[in-house]
C-alpha cells in the first residue's frame, strides 16, 4: 500500500504547500515549489494521490465536458455538466479514485470501483474517512437541515444553513472529524474536538497538514488580500482575490464566480449563442432582465406566476453548464406607478415573496443558478426610460 499522502504536498516532503489556481490563466503557483499552467477557466483544481509517487499530483475537472485531466499521467473523462468532482481511496489501494457527485439524483459514480445513490439535490458531498478503515466513505452535509449523513457510519445534525462542512484529521488519529466553517463569525465548530474562533467573513476554509504530524491545522485563505493564517502557526501572503486556494482541494466547490464572462442581449439566449458563448472561452453571463412584472401582472401567490415564459431559457443555462448573472427587474402597475421603480412601500413583502420564490424555484435542477442582481443600476426614473435599463429609484428613492 502507497503510503498516505497529504493533502497538496507537492514536493513530497510530507507537509502541504500553499498553493493557488487561477482559472482566468491556469496558473499553478506553489509557493516555493512551482510555477506552471495547465487548466483554463471554468476548471476546478484537485491534488490527488493518483501515482507510487511522494508528491500530490495537479488534476482539473471541467464540468463542461466531464474532464479529467492529471497533470503528466492522463486525461479521461467522467462525469458531465452540474456534477461535484469527488476523490479518495474509495478502494484501500493507498492512491485516489476519480468521482462524481449529481446532486440532482443522489448519484455517487466512483470510476472503476462502485455506482450508488446517497443524498439529493442540494446536498454537498463530503467523502472522507470517517472511520479510520483507511477506506473514504461517501458522505453528504444539507445546511438546509445541519444533517452529516456518512454511508454505513453515521447520521448526525452539526451546523446549520450558513455553514461551510471543513471535515478533516484535526487530532491526527487517522480518522475524519465532521465539523464546520461559520463564514460570517469565523466560528470553526469540530465535532468533538473544540470549538473557536479563526478568520472572518469572506475567508475560504483550507486545513491542511502543514506542519508534518499527521494532524490538520485550522487554516483560512482571505482571497481579497492573498493572506493564508494558519492557528497559532503562521500568516503569509501568496495569491490574490479570484484565485482558488489549493492546499486542501475539498473546498474548491464554494461558490465563486467564474473568472471570465460575456453578456448577450436577451433576445439571444438560445443554444446557438450559449454555445457561441462556450466556444469564446466564457463561463458565465449576464441575463437581463428576468421581469416581475411579466411573472406576476397582478398581485397573486407563486404558484399562479407564469413561470412558463422563462423556464425554457434558465434552462437552457443549466443544460449547457453556464453560470448567468440573472437580473430582477420591472415594477408590475400594482406595485408602483413606474416600472422602471421605485415601487411603493406597501409592496416590500410582495418583492420579498417574489424574489423568494425565483431563487427557490431556478437554484434547482435543471436550472442550478445561483447568482442574482436586483435591478440593474439607480438614478434612472424616467418617463423614457420605463424598463429599458431596468434600474430601481432615482438619487433620492430606492428600495
């Protein structure tokens, strides 16, 4: 058996390395280590321990066209648009398997090894070793509920909707803990080991055993300023904001914007222009506008909205593995006397409920986005204007 790895040792001296990705070039900068390219924009970095060798190998997933690509050993492909990349020794051979999750249908499909369903939409996969077999079991984190489901081991409730799941060895007993990232306090929560407070809002999870005993260290990345602070331990500067960190890969899969991006005029938000779109190199674009008042003419419940105007073209986002930037825009007649905004007081909780029961209904399958705007920009209450840049108020009302 191939001794255990850490996770990101890329120079094979049994530490993990700070090191980023930049999609927008596909540079790989390992600090003191390498410089080099492989990947572009769109890709999701992986280290695996996918060769005999001492050293984490850089691998990419491209969701677009399901493909793997391990830097110098292969390039297969496995897994198709809207599915997390998942690794680990799924089989006890001491070296990484290649996996996905889709969310969609609670498959787990782990190549050359199993095909089964856990979990659903919505869930974030969290494999790992949770039992100290040496094997990492399939296992699933729902925010929406605090629930840790780990196949054959356990079922717990541990967080909550605003938490990030950080499982790791943070005692270097050879098995995973569940525990948690509060982004917005900095609160770390691992079950059963200790409870603290590292890093604040906006700061990206990345323990990893960066001293060499076996055992994780809590650890953030602070993309608008490059900072990695490791507990009681260090504070270094390597990165800039846009960057993924990869010293420890399992958090990639927090939601960032992808690096490039062209916005189309909405008329041609077809699968001709998406794949116009794919082909120039963007990941992302810009929808506008997705009308209030076309949904919901008169004031009614969501289930009497006509949903039936946009579901085809949101859609077609999800079916082409886009990531749009959606705008909400356009005061319906009831809600306010110009439909270019502001809209009346009296109408908050209706843009609430409105707004609420979009993003419920588009963040899921098919449809998977998960970036919206309200309103495209102020200052523009006009007669002549109306809708036509979709803004929300003049200097002195807005919403």
């Amino acid at each position: 058996m191939v001794p255990p790895i850490s996770a990101g040792d890329f120079d094979g001296d049994g530490t993990g390395d700070v090191a980023i990705f930049r999609g927008a070039t596909g540079l790989w900068a390992i600090r003191d280590v390498s410089r080099f390219y492989f990947g572009g924009p769109g890709d999701y970095p992986v280290t695996l321990n996918f060769r005999n060798h001492p050293d984490s190998a850089p691998a990419i997933f491209r969701p677009r066209t399901g493909l793997w690509a391990v830097r110098g050993v292969t390039r297969i492909y496995y897994g198709q648009s809207l599915d997390n990349p998942v690794t680990g020794d799924f089989n006890g051979d001491g070296l990484d398997e290649l996996g996905i999750f889709r969310s969609s249908s609670g498959l787990w499909a782990i190549r050359n090894h199993t095909r089964i369903y856990f979990g659903s939409s919505g869930d974030t996969p969290v494999p790992g070793d949770y039992d100290g077999d040496g094997t990492a079991e399939a296992g699933i984190f729902r925010n929406i509920s605090g629930l840790w489901a780990i196949r054959g081991v356990t079922r717990s409730y541990f967080g909550g909707s605003s938490d990030l799941p950080v499982p790791a060895d943070y005692n270097g007993d050879g098995i995973d803990e569940i525990g948690i990232f509060r982004n917005v306090t900095g609160l770390w929560a691992i079950r059963g080991v200790t409870r603290l407070y590292f890093g604040t809002s906006g700061d990206i999870p990345q323990p990893g055993n960066i001293i060499g005993d076996g055992s994780e260290q809590i650890s953030v990345f602070r993309p608008n300023s490059g900072l990695w602070a490791s507990r009681s331990i260090s504070r270094i500067y390597y990165g800039r904001s846009g960057d993924f960190p990869v010293t420890s890969p399992r958090y990639w899969s927090i939601p960032e914007l992808p690096a490039s991006g062209i916005e189309v005029l909405s008329k041609y938000c077809d699968d001709a222009h998406f794949d116009k779109l794919i082909a120039a190199g963007a990941f992302s674009t810009r929808y506008s506008h997705l009308s209030w008042d076309r949904l919901e003419p008169a004031n009614t419940t969501p289930d009497n909205y006509y949903w039936e105007i946009y579901d085809h073209t949101m859609a077609g986002y999800g079916n082409k593995g886009l990531s749009p930037i959606i705008i909400i825009s356009d005061i319906p007649s009831w809600a306010g006397p110009i439909q270019s905004g502001p809209f009346d007081d009296s109408a908050r909780s209706d843009f609430a409920e409105f707004v609420g029961a979009v993003v419920n209904r588009y963040s899921r399958p098919p449809y998977n986005i998960k970036y919206w705007e309200l309103f495209n920009e102020p200052d523009g209450t006009r007669s002549d204007y109306w809708a036509i840049i979709n803004t929300w108020g003049d200097r002195k009302s807005v919403v």
